[in-house]
C-alpha cells in the first residue's frame, strides 16, 4: 500500500515538473484553440503577430460580470458588425470579443457561476492597497462636544466622549458704605448717621439648549443705619431679605415655556420702630410662599433680557406670620398664624446695559386673589468704576391692602425704600 502511495505522488510530481517545463506548448495550444474559434466567424487575419495582451485572463479567473462585455454587447451596431463579418478587426480584438460571446452565453445559460461583479472586485482591491499603505494615527481626542464619526468608518481613533456640562453658575457680592456728620451748631440742623448694606446673589441654571430650563436664585441683603434720635437702639435695619425663587420651565415654542415656580421669602434681623421697643418684624414674621404653574415668555438681545411670567388662576399664595402678636398686622385673623388664597400672579425681569459700565435690573411681581391686591418693585442701577468699586442706587415701591396695620395717612397703602450708596462689589 505505501509502495503505491509512493508511486502516485512521484507520478503527480513529474506531471506538474512537466507542465511548468512545458508550459509556452500549453499557451501555444489554448491560443491556436482560440484562433480556431476566431476562424469560426470568418475572421480572416490569420497572419497577425500573436500578441502578449493578457485578452485569456476572463477564460481562466472566476467568472465574473464584466461591465465592458453587457456594454459591448449592448452598444454593438451595425458597422462594427459589419467588421467582424468581414475580418477587418485586429487578431487581438477579434479574441477579445470571441470571449465576450463565450461569457455572454455562460450569463445566459449559467447563471449560477456568477458569483459577483468586476466593479466589486475593483472596489475590494483599491480599498485593500489603500489600507495596507496608510498607518493609522493615534490620536486621543478631548471635546467639550461628542466628536460624531460615521458608523461605517474606523479611523482608529481613541476618543475620550466628554458629555456637555449644561449647568452655569454666577455670583456676586456687595459692600455699600454711607456716612453723614453734622455738626451741632449747623444751621438747618440735622443727625448724624451710617449706614452699611451688604448684598449676596447666586445663581445656579440649566439649560439644555432644547427644551428644559432649571433657573434658582438665592438672594440675600442686609442693611443697618444709625440713629442719633433714637434713644432705645444704637442702630436699626433698614434693609433686611432673604429670598429663594427656582423656576422649572419646558419649552412649548419659540421663546414661550410652561413652568413651574416658587417664591420663598422672609428676613433674618428683627425690625425696631424709632424709639419703640417692640419689634414689628423678625425671622419668619412674616414668611411668604408662592406657588404657581404658568406661561414665561423670554427674549434675548446683544446687551438684554427681557421674562414675562403669567401664571393666570393658578397662583397659590401662603403667608406665616410665627408671633401671634403680629399676625393681624399682616392680615391674619387673631388666634391664628398663617393664611392662603388662590390668584392670579404676573412677573416681568427686565436686566440691561444701559451705557458701558452701567446695569438695570429691575423685577416687577404682581399678585391678586380678587379681594386684595399685593404689587412689588425693585429697580437696581449700578455705575461700575472698576473691577471692584462701584455706586449703586436702589429704588424700591410696594403696594400690599391686605392689612389696615399697612395703611398710612400719608401714603395710604403704598411704601417706598431708597438708597445711593458706594462700595465694593465683586462677580464671578
């Protein structure tokens, strides 16, 4: 058995030796084959030098669907025909289209051997050159954005996604000083005094630039003031707030959002009257809590921004007054320390730079349940002379009828606060 195996393989060994030895006799036959089958279709250039075109490498390669071979075919008219019949084609291009008509009949009769196209091939070839002569870079990506690539290409790239960070936080901070000396003997008279009000502002926002906003603001302020006339306090405040306000909006349109807002307010200092040693105001005396679901209407411009907040019937308002003795100074009914009532809330912001180096601020809150009605004012214009000095003048109205302890014979129920003062300040 192995005597045989041997035989067999030395026999293959020799036929393959002999094939390569012989192999231009074997081209000799296939081209004087193909010359035959030229002859066949009366092509009578029999003479011709036998070229060395590489026209047999569709009989020997797997078969595939050449796009020259359908186009030939298709675009053959009548001269080159005529041509063909009457063997004026070269030997060369006459072997060619005897291949083609071979290939034409293999496209009709088996189909299936066709397993794929010359363009395919063509694109398969390119892209595996192209790939084996360009190294990949390495390169490591660090963006504020994703970096977006097609899906169906690979670059070897190393990309670090960094998500964007849509919160945005901003501070500031004032320290506003006035003084006023008076001599005893002046002519129109008058007191001496100082004042000192410090102010606090933060801010922490989203907004995903598509459809949610998230806006919280904490703000607080602190004012004292000397008074030679009053014999009972060596000083008083006369600026005294601390206030939360977050607002959750959800874009319905363009510059419109439904929100949802919260107004939490009270003061840190208790309030004396001139001379009077009962305070009318404190920590939680009074507390106020709104809560309300409306439409807020925004616009920016190059130096402004302008939020409209309309909250129609949907406004619900809570006020907590912890000292008995004072309830009924801010309309609650004795024995009790909290109301609530249902109405209608408006608050328009206004902020803009009026000239270089000088702001407005200004925030207007409108608020009725029908039976009485609650309007507040703040405007703050501030003149910067550097990056830590500026001048500021706050003006301040209110109108609140919810309380005849409020009223006044001179001003009846509107009250009014103003002050210029110089100081420090700083942002971030």
């Amino acid at each position: 058995m192995k005597r045989k195996t041997l035989l067999f393989a030395i026999s293959i060994s020799f036929f393959f030796l002999h094939s390569i030895a012989n192999a231009q006799d074997v081209k000799s036959y296939f081209v004087s084959s193909l010359d035959s089958l030229v002859a066949q279709f009366d092509i009578s250039n029999a003479d011709s030098e036998q070229l060395n075109d590489p026209v047999f490498y569709k009989l020997f390669s797997p078969t595939l669907l050449y796009e020259s071979t359908i186009k030939d075919a298709v675009l053959l008219d009548s001269d080159d025909q005529s041509q063909l019949e009457e063997g004026e084609l070269a030997l060369d291009d006459s072997r060619a289209k005897v291949i083609d008509k071979i290939l034409l009949d293999i496209y009709k009769d088996y189909p299936s051997l066709v397993t794929t196209s010359e363009a395919v091939v063509r694109d398969e070839l390119v892209t595996s050159d192209f790939e084996s002569t360009q190294a990949a870079p390495e390169i490591t990506l660090k963006a504020t954005n994703p970096l977006e690539l097609p899906k169906n290409v690979d670059m070897g790239l190393e990309v670090d996604d960094v998500k964007p960070n849509y919160w945005r936080t901003k501070g500031s901070f004032s320290l506003n000083f006035t003084q006023n000396y008076i001599s005893g003997n002046w002519a129109q008279g008058g007191e001496n005094n100082r004042t000192l009000i410090a102010g606090l502002k933060l801010s922490l926002n989203y907004n995903d630039k598509k459809k949610i906003s998230f806006e919280n603001t904490f703000e607080a302020k602190l004012g004292f003031i000397t008074v030679s006339g009053d014999t009972l306090h060596s000083y008083q405040t006369n600026n005294d707030m601390l206030r939360l306000e977050s607002k959750f909006g959800y874009k319905i349109m363009n510059n419109v959002n439904l929100s949802a807002k919260m107004t939490l307010q009270t003061q840190s200092m208790p309030s004396y009257p001139t001379n009077s040693p009962d305070f009318v105001s404190h920590f939680m005396a009074p507390f106020d809590a709104n809560f309300s679901i409306g439409f807020d209407y925004k616009r920016e411009g190059e130096n402004w921004d302008l939020s409209v907040y309309v909250a129609p019937l949907s406004s619900y308002n809570y006020k907590f007054v912890r000292f008995a003795e004072l309830a009924s100074r801010y309309g609650i009914r004795d024995g009790r320390h909290h109301k609530e009532d249902f109405g209608t809330q408006i608050q328009p912001t206004f902020n803009a730079t009026i000239f270089k180096n000088v702001t407005l601020n200004t925030r207007l809150e409108f608020y009725t349940n029908y039976a009485r009605a609650y309007f507040n004012w703040e405007n703050t214009i501030k003149m910067k002379i550097n990056k830590y000095l500026d001048t500021t003048l706050f003006m301040h109205g209110r109108f609140d009828d919810s309380s005849r302890g409020l009223y006044s014979q001179s001003y009846g129920y509107w009250q009014f606060k103003e002050y210029f003062a110089l100081g420090l300040s700083y942002s971030w």
